[in-house]
C-alpha cells in the first residue's frame, strides 16, 4: 500500500480528498498545519500534496524545501486557489512534480495520483540507456556518472526519457507539455523552459538543441 500525505488547512476538503484516496487504496497521513507536516518529514511517505497557502506561516513551498533536503525523489504535487504560472514556475524551481488548481474534483486528484504513483514505481519496462558518459536505467529510474548517481525530480526524469526515445526529433513546448505533463495540463510553456534549463543545469553533456520560437532537439 502506497503512503500519501496530504497536508490541507480545508478541513472539509481534506477529509472529501482522504475518503477518496482510501477508497483507491492509499494510506493517507493528513494535516493541516505546515509545521506539523514538516516534522513528519523522514517517516515512509511515497506522493506528497501540498497546499501552497496554509493556516500558520508555513507554506507549501517551505514545506517541499524541507522534503528536497531529505528526499530529492518523492514526487510531490501543489495544489492552490492561485492560478498563476509565476505559482507553477516557483513550484517547479522548488522541485514539484504536479501543479493542481483549486477549484479541482476529487477524481481528477486521485487521477493525478495514480499516475504519478505508475510513472515513480510500477515500472514494468527494464532498459539501460547509454548518452555519452551517462547510463540511464529506467526501471530504478536514475542516471548514473562515473558511478555517481544524479538526482533527477519525476518530471526532469521523463523529459529525459522523451528526448532519448526520440533522438534528433524537435519537440514543440506543446509537445513537451502533452507528454511530461499530461493533456490535462494547462499551464504556461514556461515550465517546459524552466524544466530543460535544470535538466541542462544536471547534465550539462546533453546535447539539447533550443529551436527558436518553437521548442527542443536532443542530438
């Protein structure tokens, strides 16, 4: 059974989304304080969702800065009544995987989960990949250097994974969004600038070409 925990000062929308997690077959640890999410840091959680505004001073994005110095791995997915891509960019920077607008379904969050939980460790295809000095196993989902392990977020992970299954094909940011993010994403294309900016920034020997105006090239 997967572990999520779910921090959210809506009380009547932590329990709805708690009911709804449960009946898919999740464990779920909730709370609705930053401070208290922030000390359950380092206990088994396997997805975090983070409401960026709380009820103390603490916020979703001090929280997930705690979790990355842990943990650079666990996915983690905002949630926030804000929609603004500044909101989405800083969420990324911060090393999210999911941004979710509030108002938003019970079902489309439980969606979300799944999938993410499919992509982070159900796995089923075993394949090395080799890109210069980089080894790419997609079933342990890292990427290793000279015996160094990279870390990688879920979504700097499956843009890579897009650019190596499709070497030398130029993807637009819209294509980029589809695959990485999902045809429910509709956030600014900026994230798909921000994102090839920090997978360069890790792996500064890909060869990613930027194609003017329109997206991305891995040579």
């Amino acid at each position: 059974m997967y572990t999520v925990c779910f921090v959210e000062d809506e009380k009547d929308l932590a329990n709805l989304i708690r009911t709804y997690l449960e009946k898919a077959g999740y464990e779920v640890i909730s709370f609705s304080k930053g401070i208290d999410a922030i000390h359950y840091i380092g206990k088994k959680v396997d997805l975090w969702i983070l409401d960026i505004m709380l009820e103390d001073d603490i916020s979703g994005y001090d929280i997930i800065k705690e979790i990355r110095k842990k943990d650079e791995l666990v996915p983690v997915i905002f949630t926030s009544a804000r929609d603004q891509d500044l909101d989405k960019i800083i969420g990324l920077e911060l090393g999210s995987d999911d941004y979710i607008t509030k108002p938003y379904s019970s079902k489309e969050l439980v969606l979300r989960v799944d999938r993410m939980i499919k992509r982070v460790y159900q796995a089923t295809k075993s394949e090395v990949l080799l890109y210069d000095r980089y080894l790419v196993d997609e079933t342990k989902r890292c990427v290793m250097i000279k015996e160094k392990e990279l870390k990688l977020t879920t979504l700097e992970f499956d843009l890579l994974l897009l650019f190596l299954h499709n070497l030398n094909k130029t993807f637009s940011r819209e294509e980029i969004l589809n695959h990485v993010w999902g045809d429910d994403y509709f956030g600014s294309d900026r994230a798909v600038d921000d994102l090839v900016r920090r997978l360069r920034k890790k792996m500064p020997k890909l060869n990613i070409t930027t194609i003017y105006r329109y997206g991305y090239r891995l040579s």
